[in-house]
C-alpha cells in the first residue's frame, strides 16, 4: 500500500500542476500538437511515457477493485501510448488533425479530477 500511497501523490501532483500549466497556457497546447509533428520530438515523448509506463507498471501493477487500480490503468496508458508513438507516429501526427483544443481541455478537467482524488487518497484529506 506504500506504493499506491507514493504514485497516488506522484501522479495527483503531476496531473494538478499539468492541468494548472495548460489551464494558464492554452497555446501549450497547439506548442504541443506542432511538436509532435517534429520526429525527433515524437521519439523522446515516446521514449518517455513508455519508461514511465513500464516503471510505474513495475512497481504498481494492481487491478483491485478499488481506487488504486487508477494507478496501475495511469501506467497501461502511458506504456500503451509510448508504444503507439514508437511504432505508428504519422498516424499519431494524422490524429491530431481531428483533435480539437476544445476536447483536450475537456480531458485535462477529467484528469485534473483524477489528479485531485489521487492527492486526497494518498494524503487522506477527506478520510475516505
């Protein structure tokens, strides 16, 4: 239970102070969407989120049915996308043609979401 504690902090504090960054910075978001269209920057993002992913699945790889199996579907996720951006980058470049900043925005409020009900479990604010 101390790793879930550890991540549940880890990635509630990332995914606060993410949203804050884009909240504040919307343009962040289109700097984003133009990077990805650059190789070398798709191959360190990739290179990043599929360490990430793997690390995190490592050390916390539990699917209870409880709060910490947010932890474990957070690191699937980051291995998942790592992968897709290593093996099918322009299709990834293509997809972001359809995205919309609207709907990014609108994910980052539900992870923003998440990213708060993580620091609550793992500092136990609001005893559950």
């Amino acid at each position: 239970m101390e790793t879930s504690i550890f991540l549940a902090k880890f990635w509630g504090w990332y995914l606060l102070i993410f949203f804050l960054v884009l909240s504040f910075n919307p343009a962040r978001i289109r700097q984003i969407f133009e990077d990805l269209k650059d190789q070398k920057f798709v191959i360190l993002a990739a290179f990043i989120s599929t360490i990430i992913g793997i690390l995190n699945i490592l050390f916390h790889n539990n699917w209870e049915s409880n709060w910490t199996i947010i932890i474990t579907i957070i690191g699937w996720v980051a291995l998942g996308e790592g992968l897709v951006l290593f093996i099918l980058p322009n299709l990834v470049v293509k997809w972001l043609g359809f995205i919309h900043v609207k709907l990014v925005q609108a994910v980052y409020m539900l992870l923003f979401l998440i990213g708060i009900f993580l620091l609550n479990m793992g500092y136990q604010i609001i005893p559950s």
